[in-house]
C-alpha cells in the first residue's frame, strides 16, 4: 500500500519559516518525481515546487528565492523548507509522487501565516 505522510506545518508569523517532510513507502521512492502542492480556501490546488529523480527542481514564481525542495532517496523523503513566509502562503499542503501512469498523494498538513 502506498503512503505519503506529510509533517512539518502549522501556525508561524509572517517572515518566519518552516520545514515540510513527506515520507513514502509502499514505492521505490528514488525513481518518482516529487513535487509540493498547495490549496488555499476557495482557490485551485497549485504546484509548489517539483524534483525529478536526479534532482533538477523547479519552483512557481511566488516561491522562488524563498523555498527550497530537496530529497533524500535513502530516507524516502522529501523536503519543502519555506522561508520569508507571506500570509499567502497559508494553505493546505500536499506532497506528490508521479512516475508514468501512476500517481499519489498525501494527506496534506495546514500551513497559517499570520500575526
């Protein structure tokens, strides 16, 4: 059975940060593509940040300098570490994995940015 679990969020002030992690099993973990994805209240689920299975990443425009996705294979993880959090950042966040056909994921865990 196929599990992603996110963890890592919760409640920071705006300019703070936070560390999100997703661990996988259930899949070899180092051929997926991973990627980030976020839904805020009345808004369309939005991709984040992706990582190919030999690490070239690409990030949305409104994250870009301020969070960073990295993985490590060994651990079936991977990261979202997001920096110079905004109030806009507030959202539900879903980790991914696609290979092909198939496609998973998370339960998601709730990031709030406010004072």
């Amino acid at each position: 059975q196929v599990q992603l679990v996110e963890s890592g969020g919760g409640l920071v002030q705006p300019g703070g940060s936070l560390r999100l992690s997703c661990a996988g099993s259930g899949i070899i973990f180092s051929i997926y593509a991973m990627g980030w994805y976020r839904q805020a209240p009345g808004k369309q689920r939005e991709l984040v940040a992706a990582i190919t299975k030999s690490g070239h990443t690409n990030y949305a425009d409104s994250v870009k300098g301020r969070f960073t996705i990295s993985r490590d294979n060994a651990k079936n993880t991977v990261y979202l570490q997001m920096n110079n959090l905004k109030p806009e950042d507030t959202a539900v966040y879903y980790c991914n994995a696609v290979l092909g056909t198939f496609d998973y994921w998370g339960q998601g865990t709730q990031v709030t940015v406010s004072s």
